[in-house]
C-alpha cells in the first residue's frame, strides 16, 4: 500500500513538473524568446536525467527486496535434480536481459539529456546507416541465438524418455529402475494414479469411463489394474527417479510443481509425461525455510503453528482450466523409503474384515470391482496371488501390532517388514510373513505386555531424514 502511495505520489509530481513546463513554453512562443526554450530543454533533460536514476535505483531495490520470493533465489532454489539446469537458464536470461535494460534505459535519457536543443547545435538527418543497422541486428541475434541454443539442449537434457529397458517398481534400487505415476487432470481435480505392488499401470480405456466407480477407464481384464490404487496425495522417496505420465479427461490442463521445476501440459488424447528425481524432503525443506524471516510468521490456516512449519510441496494447474482451476491442488511430500514404504502400504489397505475382505483399500479394484459382475479376474492366478499377500500381511500386521511397544523386536522387524511390503508375489509375502512370526514369536495377537508406551508409539511414520545420511538396512 505505502508503495502504491509512493509511486502515485512521484506520477502525480511529474505531471506537475510537465505542465508547469509546458506553460512557461506557451510564454516563450508568445514572446518569441528562445533563451527560454533552452531553459526548458535543459531543465526537462536533467529532470529525466534524474528519473532515469531514481527508477533504474529503484528496479535493484526492489530486486533485492523480492530476492527471497524470486525462483532459483534464497530458499527457491530447485529441489529436484535437474532443477538447476532451469534455475541456470532463468538466471542468464534475467542477467543478459538486465544488462540490455540498463544499457537502454540509459542510452534513452542519457542521449535525450546529451542532444538536447540548445544554442548552436544543429540535427543531423540520416537516411540510414549500414554500419549501425548491422550493428544491432546482429550483436541481439547471436545473444539469442545463445539463449535459443542454451534452451534447447536444456530442454533435451530435461525431456529424454527413459529407454525401453528401463523397469518401473515400486522402490527403485538401481540405476535402470524409477516409479511411474499418473496424474490425470479434469475439472477440477488431479486424479492420480499409482502402480501398486507390481511398478506396473494398469491399461485404460476412456470409453470405459464412468464417473462413480471408474473414473479413469480402467480395463478390468488386465491384471495390473488389481493392484492400483488413487490416492489423494503424491507421495515419493527422496533421491528415486520418477516418472510421471500426464493425461486430461476433459479440457487442456498444465501438471506444475513448483520446487522441482517440473511442469508439463496435460493434453486429452495425448499423454505426455515428465521425469524428475526430488531431491530434499518436506522436512528439509522446512528447515531451510525457518531460517527465513518471512517463514517466521504465523500460519493463516493454523495460527498455532509458523509457517515453515506448514510447509508442503504442492502440485497445481498451471493452465486456466476453467472456473475451479484455483482448486486443483494436491499436496506432494517428499519422504525416506521407510515412510514412503509405510505410506505405499496404508494406501493398500491392511486389516481384515468380518467377511474376510481387506479393509481401507483404495485399490479400484478392490473398491468397486471384486464380487460385481464386472470382476473377470476373480478366478485368475494374479487374483490368487495378490489375495495371499493381502492375507499374509493382514497377519503380519497383527504381530506386528501386538510387539508395537517393544523396541528391539521392532528394530528387528524392519527387514522382513520391508520384504513384505515389496513381496510381489505371495510365496515372498509368505517368508517374510514367517520371518514376522519368527521374531514376534514371543508376543499373541491378544495379550499386549506392559512395557514403556513412549517409546515407539508408531513403528511405520518413522522421522528420518535421508539427505543427512542413508539409513542402513
Ligand atoms: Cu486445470
């Protein structure tokens, strides 16, 4: 507001400063005198003079001032890894075209203050000039040409597909492997879609759409949909390649996520897709954010709580959609592969019910299909397979459950816990079930011993950051 103030202040300045010229002007034309015109010439020269400082001060300032809010500066760096290939050519850019600004700006008032009309100087009229004409037509065209260029290979650096050997799973532990999700956008939201157990998306079909039960067509004959699930947040580990498969429903939709510098169109008819690897966790991230003053302040949603502490990673629409556009935010978090394992697992689903069906799925599967008529593949091997995972770990986690509050159990736990949670079919669901049932042997599924609650309340959300160190297996 004080700024608005401010610059509506200096505008209304000048145009007084103009019209008291222009009157003074109007006395020298009525008199004739030209002493008075170069008066004039002189004073609105220097005037300009003087503006042209004031303002060219004033853009540093206020670069200085936004500097924590500008992308690629203070805590904007990028957090993926290819993100400082873009914060780099942003800030050749702004540097090539600052240095062109002030270069002109100053040309400008400086020439209109230098060749100002004043007694004894005499215009001088080119038709043209070649010399000049080259001149700035070819000093822009080869500093474009090194930002097209620049551009360009950033962009195939960036947009290279991953090759046909490369696997998609759940957990990547090599170099060829990565995780591959989907986002669909339509008004107004992002449907997302992960692989489940197998790395695998299942097919689609968008004459398969129904709004209720099958928002995104999936072919329930193909066996690598039983496992999908919809969650409503992205969830990812930290440091693992991902690729991210870009589709619309309805209208032209942009998958924008900020802090990794990914963005991509979301087009119907036309998957596009995009690859990144994050590289600092929501935990990092705030704490980069608290030393910040401008986090330092007291969140608007939760004013128990400042702001680096509400911190989220966030994926929106970056194309004007439609009139809910502003709504289609999904919350990404960045995590370790434990809680990203422990997240990947509570989407699965994992108790029991009465009837012997697992409870809390958000598989589509499971949700809408299993039972119906539509379900083709309740007989099928993969049905077969997928359900002896399911059962061993609904019984895992009842062990699990019962040791909860020993420590060294749960220490050791964590390994076949892991096995289970990657076991893609059910003989490994099964060993590492009995490895469980091993080290819990101690503990029924009834009796709960009475030991030290505060120590490990929850065994899956444990707090670890991996980019200070990786954790040891
Ligand atoms: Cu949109």
């Amino acid at each position: 507001m004080g700024f608005l103030v401010g610059a509506l202040c200096i505008i209304l300045f000048s145009v007084f400063l103009v019209q008291i010229g222009k009157a003074r002007e109007l006395a020298s034309t009525v008199y004739n005198d030209k002493s008075e015109e170069y008066a004039i010439n002189t004073f609105q020269a220097g005037f300009g003079m003087v503006f042209m400082i004031v303002f060219l001060l004033g853009c540093i300032a206020s670069f200085v001032y936004y500097m924590p809010y500008i992308l690629g500066w203070g805590p904007y760096t990028a957090a993926s890894e290819h993100g400082p290939v873009v914060d780099r050519l942003f800030n050749v850019t702004l540097l090539i075209t600052a240095i062109v600004f002030f270069i002109t700006q100053f040309a400008l008032f400086y020439f209109a203050w230098k060749y100002r009309g004043r007694k004894g100087s005499k215009g001088i009229y080119w038709a043209h000039n070649e010399k000049l004409e080259m001149v700035w037509m070819i000093v822009p065209s080869v500093v474009m040409t090194f930002l097209v260029i620049g551009g360009l290979q950033a962009w195939n650096q960036i947009m290279i597909d991953l090759p046909d050997d490369h696997k998609s799973v759940v957990l990547p532990s090599s170099e060829n492997e990565h995780i591959e999700i989907e986002a669909t956008g339509t008004q107004f939201l992002w449907i997302l879609r992960y692989p489940g157990r197998d790395g695998k998306l299942g097919i689609r079909d968008f004459t398969k759409i129904d709004g209720g039960t099958n928002p995104l067509g999936q072919v329930w004959s193909d066996p690598n949909n039983i496992d999908d699930f919809h969650p409503d947040k992205i969830v990812l580990p930290v440091g693992k390649k991902v690729r991210v498969r870009i589709t619309a429903r309805d209208v032209l939709h942009n998958f924008y996520i900020r802090d990794f510098r990914v963005k991509m169109d979301a087009v119907p008819g036309m998957p596009t897709y995009f690859i990144f690897t994050p590289t600092v966790t929501t935990d990092s991230m705030r704490r980069r954010l608290k030393e910040r003053p401008e986090w330092q302040v007291a969140d608007k949603n939760d004013p128990n709580k400042q702001r680096w502490e509400t911190f989220d990673y966030e994926l929106a629409c970056a194309e004007l959609c439609g009139r809910g556009h502003y709504s289609m935010r999904r919350i990404v978090k960045i995590v370790s592969d434990e809680e990203y394992l422990a997240w990947i697992d509570a989407q699965e689903g994992g108790s029991l019910s009465a009837e012997g069906q697992v409870e809390g799925v958000k598989t589509q599967y499971f949700a809408n299909i299993k039972g119906t008529a539509a379900d083709v593949l309740a007989s099928s091997e993969e049905m077969k397979n997928y359900e002896g995972i399911m059962a061993a770990k609904v019984k895992a986690n009842a062990k699990i459950e019962a040791a909860a509050k020993d420590v060294s159990i749960m220490a050791q736990v964590q390994v076949p816990l892991k096995a289970l949670r990657l076991a893609t079919t059910a003989a490994d669901a099964e060993k590492a079930f009995s490895e469980i049932d091993r080290i819990t042997a101690g503990y029924s599924t009834v009796e709960t011993p009475v030991m030290d609650t505060t120590a490990v309340a929850d065994t899956t959300a444990v707090e670890i950051d991996t980019t200070a160190a990786p954790t040891p297996h």
